[in-house]
C-alpha cells in the first residue's frame, strides 16, 4: 500500500555510513569525500502506480521514473542496474541488481522525517534523513 507521506520535497539533514556505503559501491575517494559533504535534496512525486524521484546536489542530478512492480534501469556511478519497486508495510522498497550484487533502498517517513536506508549487497547499512523542505 502506497504511503503518500513521503511526496514532497526533502532537504538531507544528516547520513550515517554514507562514505563506507560509497566506498563498498566503488566510487573514488575524491567523490566520496565530495559527496559526503554535499547536502542534497530529494523530489519524491507520486501518481497512482507511478513514482518520479529526483535527487539534486551540486555535482549532479539523477532523475529515477518507474512504476511500481515494473523492472526499470537505473544508475549508480555511471553503472546501469535492474531494478524493481514496490510497497510493503507502507514502505517503498527498491531492489537494484548490478555487478556488485543487489541493494535495497527502503524510504518511509518517521517522526516527520524521511528515512533511506541502503542494505549493500555486503550488508552493510546507511542511513541518509531528510527534512521536509517548506
């Protein structure tokens, strides 16, 4: 079931193992450190089935289009992936299989706050809150 709670527009407040996450998937240390500093915003747009993410920060914007239950391809660090979405306990849960394995991004709104916590394909967890921007 879907929750609309997470639509709207989120400003990162603060991550917990973000550059080890960084690290695990491959990306340089010069990005790392650059991402680790940077504070990005996410744009979460629901319509029925249909969900748009869109995450801004000063070195880059990725815009994710899906439908929930749908294989889609999206990217990290220029790499493609499969990926499928889906709702469970009011949960959005996307699963991205690539070389490195699968990762699962959950998003849900806790406390008024948007929680994304990325399980890697090693087990390890970040955690990246977001408030709500006015």
């Amino acid at each position: 079931m879907a929750d609309d709670s997470i639509a709207g527009k989120w400003k990162l407040d603060r991550s917990e193992n973000f550059e080890e996450f960084l690290e695990e998937m491959g990306a340089p240390w010069i990005a790392r450190k650059a991402a680790a500093k940077s504070s990005p915003t996410q744009e979460v747009i629901i319509n029925g089935d249909n969900l748009e993410i869109k995450l801004s920060s000063i070195m880059s914007t990725n815009i994710m289009k899906f439908t929930i239950g749908t294989e889609f391809e999206s990217e990290w660090g220029g790499k493609k992936n499969k990926a499928v979405a889906s709702w469970e306990d009011g949960k959005l849960v996307m699963k991205e299989t690539g070389e490195n394995g699968e990762t699962v991004t959950t998003r849900h709104v806790e406390g008024g706050e948007l929680m994304m916590i990325i399980t890697t394909p090693k087990g390890l967890v970040c955690k990246r809150i977001f408030k709500k921007c006015d």
